[in-house]
C-alpha cells in the first residue's frame, strides 16, 4: 500500500498514475485525528498503488519503480537488514536498483523517506502491521 507524508496540516501521496505531480490534501486546523486517518486512506484509493515490475537477467534481478516527481527512492531488502540502497533514476520518472536473484528476500521502497509496498504478487507481514514484497527467483 502506497503511504503519504504527513507535515502539519497536509498530507502528500506521490502521483502514480500520469506523471502530473502529487496529490495533495490539507486538513484544515480544527481536523481530528480520525477524520484525517480518513480522509488520508480515500486519498490512497484514488491514487492507487505504484507501478514496478522486476526483471531477471542471468544472476541479477533488477526492480524498477515509476515514481514522477520523486527526488530520492531507495529499495530496502532483507538481503542487507533493509538498510536502504539508493536507486538510480534511469529515465523521467523510473528508478532502479539491482540486487543478486539467487535467494528469495522481502523488499519495499522509500521514496522521499516515505515507505512505499505496491502491489505484489508475494508478500508478507512484517511484523509492525504492513505488508512486504517477496521476490523468490524459483518463481
């Protein structure tokens, strides 16, 4: 599930759909915690999930991430304790990063700090309430 960052009065969700930028939502000054969990989990909804694929070529998986208006996006694995591994920015929008594809491991991205789990054909609980990708290569 895609997650927004949250600053005062306003959360952002990264634009995965047309490239157009963030969607944008302020909560007003009098906002309650619920109203704004809310309101916030719509926006989710209507942004939907982030586009990535990976693709495996002889000992190397490669996951790419569409994330327009992104500065920064790393990809955390259990391969390394999920301390992030930056990604690099190959074409307008797209991220990259690769990693060894010869065990399974769980992974999920940060963009701009925030954590980002799209949707996967495998994942996992995590243990703090979300969810994680799997890659397995015997799949």
């Amino acid at each position: 599930m895609n997650h927004g960052v949250i600053k005062g009065n306003d959360i952002t969700y990264p634009d995965l759909g047309d490239g157009t930028g963030f969607l944008s939502l302020n909560l007003g000054g009098g906002m309650t915690t619920r109203r704004a969990m809310f309101l916030g989990l719509a926006a989710v909804v209507l942004v939907g999930c982030a586009a990535h694929r990976y693709t495996v070529k002889n000992e190397t998986v490669t996951f790419s991430l569409r994330m327009p208006g992104a500065e920064h996006v790393a990809i955390c694995s259990s391969l390394d304790g999920f301390r992030p591994r930056a990604a690099v920015q190959t074409s307008r929008g797209v991220w990259e990063a690769a990693f060894s594809a010869n065990t399974a491991f769980a992974y999920f991205y940060l963009v701009d700090d925030a954590v980002i789990v799209p949707d996967c054909t495998l994942s996992e609980d995590d243990g703090f309430g979300a969810r994680n990708c799997i890659f397995d290569p015997q799949l």
